[in-house]
C-alpha cells in the first residue's frame, strides 16, 4: 500500500516532466525561428550587395555615356562639314588661292571638332579596305572589283561612329563582289590543232 508521501510525489513528477518536454518544444521552435531569420539576413546581404555592385554598374555607365546624345546630334554637322570639304573646287569666279583657304580653314574645323570627340572618347570607325561586319557596317550595295576579294569595304558614304566600346552609329558602306576571272575558252584552237595534219604547207 502507497504511502500518501508517494501519491503525491507521482503528480508533481508526472508535471515536471510535462514542463521538460515543452521546454524542449519552445526550444527547437526558437531554434527554428532563428535559422529562418539567419537565412533571411544572409539573403538581404546578398541581395544588398548585388544592388550596390549593380547600381555602380550604373553609375559607371552614365558617367561613360551621357554625352552620348549631344555626340549624335553632331555626327550630321561633321558629316556635312566633310562632304564641303571633299566636294570642293576651285571656281571659275574664285582664285584657286582663295577658294584653297576656304577648304583649309575647313579641314582644320573639322579636325578640331574630331580632337573635341576623342577627349570624349568618341571616335570614328577605321572602314575602308576592312572585311565587312555587320556589328560597325550597314551596307547599302555591292560593287564588283577585280582588285578585292567577296565583302571588303570598298567605299564608305557615312562614317561610323564609336562612343567607347558602344557603337552609336554603323558607317554606310559598300562592299566588294569578287569578279572571278574568266576560264581560258575551251574551244580556242592549240598550237598542234593549226597544223595541218597532213604536213602540207
């Protein structure tokens, strides 16, 4: 027979147990909780970091590109002032030394304006004699040549236009058509066909 000491001792040891356990449950759901908060802040650092190396990414560019406008609306100025200067001749009603001055203080216009581009880091396309590609060319015909092999620029109506590595303009080009020599004629008589076969002269 239990004594009333071990009656109520079984209660209190059943309730301290009982405790034990939840305490066990608190405990692994707080550790739970903070792995998914750990988790969460390792992903927002990255995420951070990512936003940070993207946004200087963006800084750099802008910085790089943002005369890019400005540079366009003058390629038409030089493109006109080039073609001044190519289509120029000395005129009837014109001293040749007059009209020469005029194509020198152009010429000096326009490599002044260059030089003004290339501090900016814009610059034109090298075209003439280069194989085509459709990445800095636009090509609007073919010309055959006997002097160049097939899609060798051979003629440029507008020059191209680089802003660092961006391409802002393509150059207008025309490209080579390899003319292929003609065969020897089959049918043109040999040496011994103008012989006479029979030996008579």
């Amino acid at each position: 027979m239990e004594t009333p000491e071990a009656e109520d001792a079984a209660p209190a040891e059943t309730a301290e147990q009982d405790t034990i356990e939840d305490l066990k449950a608190e405990l692994a759901a707080t550790e739970k909780a903070g792995k998914e908060f750990e988790d969460r802040y390792m992903r927002l650092c990255a995420e951070f970091e990512n936003y940070k190396k993207r946004s200087a990414r963006e800084a750099q560019d802008f910085r790089k590109f943002a005369n890019e406008a400005l540079i366009k609306d003058l390629l038409p100025v030089i493109d006109n002032l080039e073609r001044a200067i190519q289509s120029s001749s000395p005129q009837e009603n014109h001293p040749e030394n007059f009209n020469g001055s005029i194509i020198e203080g152009g010429q000096m216009t326009l490599n002044e304006i260059l030089k003004v581009l290339e501090r900016f880091h814009a610059k034109p396309i090298d075209s003439l004699g280069q194989p085509f590609d459709p990445n800095y060319h636009e090509a609007v015909g073919q010309e055959e040549s006997d002097e160049h092999e097939d899609n060798i620029v051979v003629r440029e109506f507008q020059r191209g236009y680089l802003l660092h590595d961006r391409l802002i303009r393509p150059a207008m080009v025309m490209v080579s058509k390899a003319v292929s020599k003609p065969a020897a004629a089959e049918n043109e008589p040999t040496d011994n066909e103008n012989e006479n076969p029979n030996g008579a002269e």
